[in-house]
C-alpha cells in the first residue's frame, strides 16, 4: 500500500461518527478505501459531518493527528491491512466484529496459516512457563504457527518456545503498533517482526489502555483454529479469551492441574465445561481436525477465481438457511447440524462469490 492509500486509511478510521463494523462493512461494500472516499456520504446516511472535507482537505487540523500516525507507521516498518484487502486472514473476516483495518508489522502471510493461540495467566507459575514454552515448540515443530498476546507470563514464554523452536509466532497487541507493552517486551517484539508478527486494530500511538484488551482477545482466537489456555486463575483475561473462542466456533483447549494449584483452576473450570483436556500436543493436533482443512482450503483459494454459478452441496445448504434477517455462524451450525468447520468454509465461499454478506448481526443473502 503507497503513502497516499496509507493516509487514506488513517482518515477513514478516524472519521467521526462511523464505528468499526460500519467502516468495516462499507470497506467490503466498496471494495476498498479508494472507492469508499470517492462515495456520496450523505447518500449513504452517515452522520459523518464534514467527512468529505477532512478525506481531501490536507490543511484539516484533524490531519495533523493523521501525519503523525503515518510518521509513526513509517518509523515502525508497519503497514495496514483493510478487510477488503486479499490478504486479510479469512478466518479473523469470518467473526462477528472483524477489525476493519489491521495494522502490521513483520508478515503478514502468517495470519492467514494455520494457528493455534497459547495464552494464560501473566503470573505463571515457573512450571507453567516451561510447559508453554515446551508446548509451542512442538506445536510450531508440527506446522502450526503460534499466536499470543505479548503479555507476560504464558504469552511471552509461548512466542519465545515458538521462534526458539525454529517456528513462527503471531503476536495480537492492545496498543498502537508503535508502541510495545510491556516495554520489557521490546526485545521479544523485534524478534516477532523478524520471525513472524504483530498485529494490532489500533491506530499508532494508543497506549495501553484496559477496556482495549478484551477487545485484542477477539483477535486472538479468531485468528486461530483454537485456543490453548495453559493456566489461568478465576477470573482471568484467559477465560474471556476461551469464551470470545468458543463463540467463534473455535477448538477450546486447557491443562489438567491439581485442584491444590489456584493458579489452575480457570483450567479445570473450561474442562468441566467442555474444552479439550491436554496432555500431550497429539491430544490439540487430533481435535484441530476438520478446522485445520479449512484453514488449508482458505489459503490455497486461487486470487480472483470467477464464480461459475454453480454450488457445492454444503454451500447450497447454508445459502438455503440465510434469508434477508441476520443469522450468526453459531445459529447456522445448530441448525444445519453441519461441523463448524464446514459451516465457516461454506459461509467464506459464499461470500467470495458475492452471494452473501456478513453484517453486525451476522450473515444475510445478498
């Protein structure tokens, strides 16, 4: 993406008055922020203001802000990744919130591959440690790329496992791509943008703010085929994490510790309610099962193949369930009784194919 497109993108994020699924879904609509800017704002209904000024007005005070964030992206190496853009992660596009805009440093071809995420408590146990460690080495051994939260504790010990594995590692942050936190983590980072990746929805320089991590937990787990909670007490950010997972139809998995360990329990309460019990990485490859074909099938899809007008028998069975009301991927696998991963492979070709369209609310027929 040039600099002009850049500044776009930063100014189309910035508008007042359009929220992110807004952004998101006029993005898809359009095809992209070229074709967004050049729309008609009041035909559209936005309470957007003087949108079209501050999208070519260059003298703005709302674009000072602007060229201090492209400075900022500059300065980082980072770049965005719209939801209209080819090579936004298919699985992230197929949550309920998709980020409209991704900002991204190292490559980004990691987000569209096979991932599982590894997070937990950022006061670990010295065992937990080593066994998140272990674990995303052997499963970053075994192809899976690693995703994480570059927090401290499970998540930094599961990226460094990851690259010192010779693998690679995705970390989701809840800041400005700028900006690195915890700054104990600037060596960790740099490592990531050479070996794998940072990702983040947030414009350059926001800080660490705490509403903004349970919204960087949806990334997580929608990036991932599942989501492998090492230890985490009760509450934790971990378990909100595995929730956001199991909503997205995503493999939940989580260790079996004593019931003495307090620092395991958020384990044993997701076992108790359904998540995969891991001992071994053979127990997450197993389950990963139908999840990871689709992950291979969305990334092997051939750039711009013209929809021939003919359906395969599972797409043509989600198409006959979506009508002009809403209805989420969850809803669509209960009632299809299809595996989830059919279901979201179905919906993804669909929606390539310009039959359907992914709202607030969930899928609709075009």
């Amino acid at each position: 993406m040039n600099v002009a497109d850049t500044r776009l993108c930063l100014l189309l994020h910035s508008l007042p008055g359009i929220d992110n699924t807004t952004l998101g879904r006029l993005l898809l609509e359009f095809g992209g922020p070229r074709a967004l800017a050049r729309a008609r704002w009041g035909e559209l209904g936005l309470p957007v203001g003087h949108a079209r000024e501050l999208l070519h007005d260059h003298k703005s005070g709302q674009c000072i802000d602007i060229e201090a964030q492209l400075q900022a992206l500059t300065r980082s190496g980072a770049y965005i990744l719209p939801i209209s853009d080819a090579r936004y992660p298919p699985l992230l596009r197929t949550i309920h919130d998709p980020p409209p805009l991704l900002y991204v440093r190292g490559d980004c071809a990691l987000l569209s591959q096979a991932q599982l995420a590894i997070v937990g408590s950022r006061r670990a146990s010295p065992v937990g440690l080593r066994t998140a460690g272990s674990l995303a080495g052997q499963l970053a051994r075994a192809g899976l790329v690693i995703g994480s939260g570059l927090a401290q504790g499970i998540d930094g010990a599961a990226h460094q496992g990851a690259l010192v594995a010779g693998g690679s590692s995705v970390a989701v942050m809840a800041t400005g791509i700028d900006r690195v936190y915890p700054a104990r983590h600037h060596g960790l980072a740099q490592e990531l943008v050479e070996s794998g990746c940072l990702v983040t929805e947030f414009p350059p320089g926001i800080p660490p703010l705490r509403h903004n991590f349970p919204r960087r937990n949806r990334i997580i787990s929608g990036l991932a085929l599942g989501v492998l909670v090492v230890e985490a007490a009760l509450p934790s950010g971990s378990l909100i994490t595995a929730r956001t997972a199991m909503e997205q139809g995503r493999e939940v998995f989580a260790l079996p510790w004593s019931i003495y360990h307090a620092g395991g329990a958020g384990c044993l309460h997701l076992i108790r309610d359904g998540a995969k019990m891991v001992q071994t990485v053979t127990d997450v490859l197993e389950e990963l099962g139908a999840l990871y074909a689709l992950q291979q099938d969305l990334c092997n899809l051939p750039d711009e193949e013209p929809f021939s007008g003919e359906l395969a028998e599972e797409e043509q069975a989600v198409l006959g369930l979506l009508g002009y009301e809403a209805i989420t991927a969850d809803e669509l696998v209960e009632v299809s009784a299809m595996p989830v991963g059919r279901v979201l492979a179905a919906l993804s070709l669909l929606e390539m194919n310009g039959l359907i369209n992914l709202t607030a609310g969930g899928y609709i027929r075009c």
